[in-house]
C-alpha cells in the first residue's frame, strides 16, 4: 500500500466524508474504491477502442450479410 497526498475542494472532502460514513467505510477505503472503479472503466475504454481500430465498417458489413434474414420476436417490435 502506498501513499498519496492530494489537494481537493473542501467541498468535495465533506461530501466524500458523507458518503463513506453512509457506506460505512473509512475515507481512505472509500476513495481508493472510487479510484479502482475509475481505473477499471479507463482500462475497459481502452481495451474497447483498441480492439474498435482493428476492425472496418466494411469487415462488420460483410459479417452482418451473412445474418439470417429473420423478423424479429413480438416483443422486440418497436
């Protein structure tokens, strides 16, 4: 475990303080939560635009063609 030392808005330290007492959490394992969340949807966003770069509009096309022609189910109808 590390340490780090941040500047932030009182503002914002009072609602933090609120929201981990209502979590029942202590500051510290509320924010590094808050952070492993944050990092989970950057590391996601990557993986999504890394994989989105290797493909083509025209590669998804073709893969579409080969879908079966089929109506959709009553419940999906818009």
């Amino acid at each position: 475990m590390s340490t780090l030392s941040i500047s932030i808005p009182e503002s914002i330290r009072q609602r933090v303080e609120g929201l981990a007492q209502a979590d029942g959490v202590s500051i510290d394992s509320f924010i590094a939560t808050v952070l492993s969340q944050r990092v989970a949807v950057a590391d996601a966003d990557s993986y999504v635009r890394l994989r989105g770069n290797r493909g083509s509009a025209q590669q998804l096309l073709e893969i579409l063609s080969e879908a079966p022609q089929i109506d959709p189910e009553a419940q999906d109808i818009l």
